[in-house]
C-alpha cells in the first residue's frame, strides 16, 4: 500500500469531552522496536528530525514484516508480548477502520514524545490526537523516542459521540481511498517508434509533500527487455515526432527544438527561441511545427469589442502558421500565412504535399462552425481547397486519396443509416475520398462510434472506437473495407501508439477495466507483453466490490445498458443505499476504473451504484444516439425513471427510500430536469447543470455549437417549447428533493449563473438546496485538493440524505441551516 494512501481528512486543534471511549485491544497493535543505535540526538530531536522520520515512516508503512537497518533485521510483533529491551525508539501501528464519517481522539500512554501518522502522513506530535475519518481503512502508526519509565503502553480511543465506534485489527487489506484513485502512478502518453523497438512512455503520479503537483517522467526504453535509454525529469520531452527511419527523436523543451540520436542518445539543438511552438511532424529529413503568436490585447483598453461569437475564447485571437525547419542548418522557412490559422493534419513528403485546415467564421448551419479542407504545395506554396465541411474532425492521407473523419451528416448525410432519424453528429465516422474526388463512406453499418486513427504502412488503420459504454480498438482493412476487433483485454483503451513503419498491428496501449486498475502493454501479432501494472504497485490488498451488469428494455423496446457496483464486503441481507448516475454530454459513462466519477469508492463508502446508458449516448449505433437530438431530458428522463424503478424492483438490498442521483454537465442538466419530473430520488446533485437552455445557449463558450447539434435547427425564437418546456428553471417550483449544487466558478463551459439560477428559485421557493462554488476550477474540478473537497461534499450530502448521517455534512459547512441530529 502507498504511504499516502487513505490519509485522514483532517486534524482538529480542539480537544473536548467525550462520551464513547474503550482502551484498544493489545493483540491488534503491533510494535517493532526498541532499536537501540548509538545516534547523537533522539529521533525526534536534531535539524533534520522532520525528513528522518518521514522517510523512516515510509518504509515502515509499506512493510509486512519489518525491516532491515544497518545490517540487523527488525521484525513487528505483537505488542502484547514483552519487548526485548528498554532502550531504543519504538514504532507501533494498528489498522483502523471505520463504516461511516467518525471523529475523536487517540490517547497514547507510556511513550516518550509520541507523533501520530495516519496512513504515512504525519498528524499530530502529541500524546492527544484529534482524529476526523471519512468512511475507510487506515493504519496508524506512532514513533516514539522510548518508553516512559514507570508508566504502561496503551493506546485509548475516545469517539466525539457514541456513534463514533471504529474496529481495530491487523488485517492488510483495506477498501480503496481518495489517495489511491487520484494519486496513483499511472501511463499518462505512449508513443511508440515506426520500426516498434522503441518507446517513449511518460509517467504521472502525486507523491507525498508534492503540494498537490504531479511528479511527471519520460522514459525512452527499449520495447525488447524494457532497457531504459533515457530519462526526463522536471523539463519533459513536448510534441515529441519519430523519424520515419525510427533514428531520431525530435522534440521542444525550453524553447528549443531538440533531437535525440537513438545510437548515442546524444542531444542535439536545432533551433532556441521558439516560444509557442508546438505539433512537430517529420516531412523527409526535416521537420514541420506550428508557431502560434500570441494576440496582446491593449493594456490600457477599458473595453473590448467582440469581433465573433468565438471572441468569448480567450485564445481565438491567437494566430497559428506553419514552418518547415531545415535539419542540418536550422534555417525556418515560413509556409502559410494569414488572418486564420493554419492547422498541420498530414503531411505527404513524397508528393510535396500537405494537408491543412482553417475555420472562419460562418453560421449559416448547424453546428454553426465551418472546417475548410487545403493542400499545400510545399514547394510553390500554391493551395488547392478540397472542400468545406460542417462536421469534419480529421484527415489522413493513404496512397491514393485520403481517410476523412466526421459526422454521419457529412457531404450531405452520406453517412446517415436511416434517412428518418435524425442524426447526432457526434457518432463519429469513417469516410474515404478518392484523388478524384469521390468520397465513400467506411462506417456507416458500423456502430461503434470512430475516435482517434492512426495509420499502418498499407493504409490500414487502426482505429479507437466507442462501443457501447467500452472504448476499443480495431483494425480497418482498407482493400477489404472491414473492421476487426483487437483483443486488448482492457474495458477502456485510454491511449495508444502505433508502429507506423509496420503493415500489420505492432501497438502499444494503456488502459482499464471497470475494477481492474490501469495495465500498459505492448501488442505484436496479437501477443501481449505487459509494461505496466498498478495493480500491484498501488492497489496491492485493495478490496474491490463486485460488479454486475443489469440491462432493462425500455417502454420502446429498445436495450438500456446498465452495470451495478456492490459495497465492498457486501451482504444481501442488509439494505444499502443506492446512487444512480448517467451520461453527460452525449458520451455513455465510461468502464473507467478511476476519474471524476469513483464508482469504487462510492461502492467502498457503503452505496449500491447503478451506472445506466440512456438513449442519446453514442457507441450504440445512430438511432440510439439520435435521441439525443431536439429532445434535451425528454426521453432520456423517461429512460432513467423507467430504469431506476426497475433496477429498485430487482435488487430487493436497495432501500427504494434511500436513493440519490447525480451527474454533470448535460447531465447536471438531467439531475435538475428528473427532479421536475419525478420524486423517485429521495437527494440529488447537480455538478455544473444546465437550468436555462437559453441562457447556456448563448452564454456558455460553446453552447451555440453544442445546441447546433443538440438542438439542431430550434432556436429560442422559431423553438419557444423547447427553450422554456425542456429548461428545469421554468419548473422549479415542481421540485421536492434536495437539491446540491456544485460549480466551478470558473467553469467557461456551462457559466456557473446556470447553477445560480436553480439556486434562486429554489430559495426563494423555500425548497431545500445548497450551493457550493469550486474557487478557480473550471467545468471538471481537476486540482488534487479541489478534488477531495469535491468528492467530500458530494458523499457528505448522500450521507446526511441516504443515510441520516449529518456529522460529515456539518463538519465540512458547520454554518448550514443543517441541524445535526446526533448529539
């Protein structure tokens, strides 16, 4: 287990009569120590005793049996038997556990200078711990400079009331924590050489005393005995591009664009003082990169006219060009140039030619955003425009004509299965045009949705793809005009990287499963070789809940995925809460292990967890995803309520009293719309919801876009029902359950007035509400202890509401209008 994981919420500088108090149980406490070395100073006295004790701690925590100093092994035992010696600093440590939020204090007896750490952070320096634990397993360990004389060992447990009654025991394994799902070391980007040797694999973690800093690494080993070649620490490796000889590593840090000899891995300088440059491609022996100059706006301006509705970006005004960089001499040479920036999709050395994409200004039709399509003549820098389209996301070159990927809308709807629906152009998909100009579509009896491609010697693809609430990866036979799923054994491939010199599938790629922490792995000819694994280097003796799936057809026929996360050491014959939760945007959720939304942990903090795919999500074909269209909650509302009962009438364990429901941005949206709808939810919240379509419509930096395809062709004036009918602001006063909402009062995305807007209603309509503010965060709370406070007021307010437990609720905001009910 890591030292940080599982740490206690807080200390409290308070102490205070208690009413629950027991002296803990020798036999669960274990002692290692006395260890009697001849040192100069105590091991809490000297300049440097803090690091000493924290790196000692460390290696405390992590060890089962003991450890090893200076050549003499000392072992943990139980500390009711008789230590050897009086003389010499001890160390003791128990595993605490507890079923819900709980406070008190720890009494130690006996030891001389005691400090108290809790999961390897250090808490108090006192013989008197104030201790406040979410719902969890810890272990507690005191160092001490030595006994006192006279006086026995003990270690007391007083609760702040008689609900505050944590088991103690010696057991290594604990139910999973905050620490573990966001602090954990894990494959952040792959990029594997043309040939397949090589790879280049950054790590990202959080390591004790970081401030709440990832501590990132770049590493450049060999794929063949894992040989690491280099190293980056601090400064790493940016828009890193193979040679095609697979000889070279270009890259830019600091400024500088750099080279990587792989056979001496020597490092070379191309060129210094390229701030803002970025995208580096190989182009035959020299190289391609975007350099963005900056917009500077006038310091002593007092206003600011908008020149575009994207004037709401505070980087539109930026200008982005492309340049070719000579290798051997340095010299730039600049390509394009213009008032709109000049994107690099692909690039074609043996033609002289590259692909390029640009987007003015233009709002004639949904989603009110317009691609122009260019190639460029690389050495006359003349510019042929291929064409202009409302929903293309990329282009590659093939050896006769180029793979294009976009909307089913794309060139007029020619790749829509069934002309009645209306489609969502967010299912992505696969198309092909010919040198002449013909344009086929790939994928349209597919129905897995198309993301990320990247292109095999013959043309092939290999292709991740949305495929129900999974991401997977296939193969596109280009002369065959088929896909092939890879067999990578992972819920979610999150990332991968090709061998793009190979015509078969040489890959390497990270991902995870729904309770199966992150794996890296290298695949050829369909054999794995593992690279990395945090199962066990960070979840070793996690205990994981079951998950189950649970499907329900809806009053349409049609199939609603769902899956169920039991607690952790589950029983049937208790009832649990429950909390429901479902897709925001118009992405299903996710098999993710970890992220935003810890289905593990709520299943570790006691909750069943029911994750349905309502109609409109994409991944399950276009006319599932199409439902989505001009509908805004309408029938993705009934989906949750017809699926909840149903998931209520087949788990008899789930208290039907005791549910709650939650989800984010369109889904923020969905949690406000269902609680006008229904009172199926007995709580609810809303993370960065939608109350007034209107409002985001025109406010949000892209909700003009997102309605063009979300409402595709309605406008507040030609669509008044839609904007009014389907906005939970207009019907507040139709809601009952409590309602908390939490925004990021940076959010850019969904404007936090959409979350002052239900606040002031509810209010003023005397309805119970609460509203928190995120400082600094944007739409996803990303900052490590924003995190925590996120998660905390989350599970907090499902425990004051699902299971009548309002201490943790009252804690975190002890000036709510909350009383707490437990004396």
């Amino acid at each position: 287990m890591k030292a940080v994981s599982l740490v206690c919420a807080s200390l409290a500088l308070a102490f205070s009569s208690f009413s629950h108090g027991a002296a803990i149980d020798k036999a669960n406490i274990q002692r290692l120590g006395p260890v009697n070395f001849s040192t100069s100073q105590p091991l809490s006295a000297g300049a440097h005793a803090d690091s000493l004790r924290s790196n000692l701690v460390s290696s405390l925590s992590s060890s089962a049996k003991g450890i090893e100093l200076f050549g003499q092994d000392f072992d943990w035992a139980n500390a009711s038997k008789a230590a050897a010696s009086d003389a010499g600093w001890l160390a003791y440590r128990l595993q605490l556990s507890t079923e819900r939020y709980t406070q008190g204090t720890l009494t130690i007896a006996g030891l001389e200078k005691p400090q108290v750490y809790v999961n390897g952070q250090l808490v108090k320096a006192d013989d008197k711990v104030d201790l406040d634990l979410r719902t969890g397993d810890y272990q507690v360990l005191v160092l001490a400079d030595g006994r006192v004389a006279d006086t026995e060992f003990s270690l007391d447990w007083q609760g702040k009331s008689d609900v505050d009654s944590p088991s103690f025991n010696t057991t290594d394994s604990h139910r999973v924590s905050y620490e573990q799902l966001f602090d954990s070391k894990v494959v952040s980007s792959l990029s594997l050489s043309p040939n397949g040797k090589y790879l280049l694999q950054t790590t990202t973690e959080y390591l004790p005393g970081g401030d709440g800093k990832a501590t990132k690494v770049t590493e450049l080993m060999q794929v063949s005995g894992k040989e690491v070649l280099y190293r980056w620490q601090g400064t790493l490796p940016a828009s890193t591009a193979w040679s095609d000889n697979s000889k070279q590593l270009a890259f830019v840090a600091d400024g500088k664009v750099q080279l990587l000899n792989i056979k001496d891995i020597s490092i070379k300088t191309l060129a210094s003082e390229l701030e803002g440059v970025s995208g580096l491609n190989w182009y035959g022996d020299d190289l391609l990169f975007s350099w963005q100059k900056p917009f500077k706006a006038d310091d002593k301006a007092t206003n600011k006219r908008f020149k575009a509705l994207e004037d709401r970006w505070t980087y539109w005004r930026n200008n982005s060009q492309i340049y070719l960089l000579d290798v051997d001499s340095g010299f730039m040479r600049q390509l394009t140039q213009g008032e709109l920036s000049s994107n690099l999709v692909d690039s074609d050395a043996k033609r002289g030619k590259l692909l390029l994409t640009r987007y003015p200004v233009d709002y004639k039709q949904p989603a009110h955003t317009l691609s122009q399509l260019f190639e460029l003549d690389v050495a006359s820098l003349e510019e042929t425009k291929i064409g202009e389209y409302r929903t293309l996301n990329d282009a590659m070159y093939t050896e006769d004509g180029m793979y294009m990927m976009a909307g089913p809308d794309f060139m007029n709807g020619l790749g829509v299965q069934d002309k009645s629906v209306v489609v969502n152009n967010y299912d992505g998909q696969l198309y092909w045009r010919s040198n002449s100009g013909e344009v086929k579509a790939l994928s349209k009896d597919f129905d897995p949705a198309i993301g990320g491609a990247q292109k095999l010697s013959n043309d092939d693809l290999v292709v991740r793809v949305t495929e129900g609430d999974r991401a997977q990866l296939y193969v596109f036979d280009i002369s065959r005009g088929s896909f092939k799923k890879l067999k990578a054994g992972l819920d979610m491939v999150n990332r991968f990287s090709v061998a793009a010199d190979q015509s078969k599938p040489v890959l390497a790629f990270a991902g995870n499963s729904a309770t199966v922490p992150q794996q890296a792995y290298f695949m050829k000819s369909g054999k794995k070789t593992k690279l990395f694994d945090s199962v066990k280097s960070e979840y070793a003796n996690t205990r994981l809940g079951e998950i189950k799936d649970f499907d329900v057809t809806n009053k349409d026929g049609v199939n609603i995925d769902g899956r169920v996360y039991l607690p952790v050491d589950f029983d049937a014959n208790k009832k649990y809460p429950a909390l429901v939760y479902y897709y925001g945007g118009t992405s299903p959720v996710s098999r993710n292990f970890t992220g935003r939304w810890p289905f593990n942990l709520w299943a570790a903090q006691g909750y069943v967890v029911y994750v349905l795919q309502p109609t409109g999500a994409t991944g399950y074909g276009q006319k599932f995803s199409g439902r989505h269209v001009n509908a805004w909650g309408e029938y993705t509302a009934d989906d949750i309520i017809e699926s909840t009962q149903k998931f209520l009438d087949a788990h008899s364990f789930v208290d039907p009293k005791r549910v709650g429901n939650m989800g984010a941005s369109y889904g923020g949206f969905m949690t406000m719309y269902l609680a006008t709808k229904t009172d199926i939810f007995a709580a609810s919240m809303s993370h960065a919801g939608i109350s007034n379509l209107s409002s985001y419509w025109g406010h949000g930096w892209w909700g003009y876009a997102y309605s063009g395809v979300a409402t595709k062709g309605s406008f507040p004036w030609n669509n008044r029902d839609m904007y009014v009918e389907h906005s939970p602001l207009y019907h507040a006063d139709k809601i009952t359950t409590p309602m908390l909402l939490l925004h990021g009062n940076a959010d850019t995305n969904v404007p936090v007035g959409e979350s002052h807007y239900m606040y002031t209603a509810l209010k003023l309509l005397d309805k119970p509400v609460e509203l928190i503010e995120f400082n600094g965060q944007d739409h996803h709370i990303n900052g490590r202890e924003a995190r925590f406070d996120w998660w905390d007021a989350t599970l907090a307010w499902f425990d004051l509401h699902l299971k009548d437990q309002p201490q943790w609720w009252n804690k975190l905001y002890p000036d709510s209008d909350i009383e707490d009910a437990v004396k």
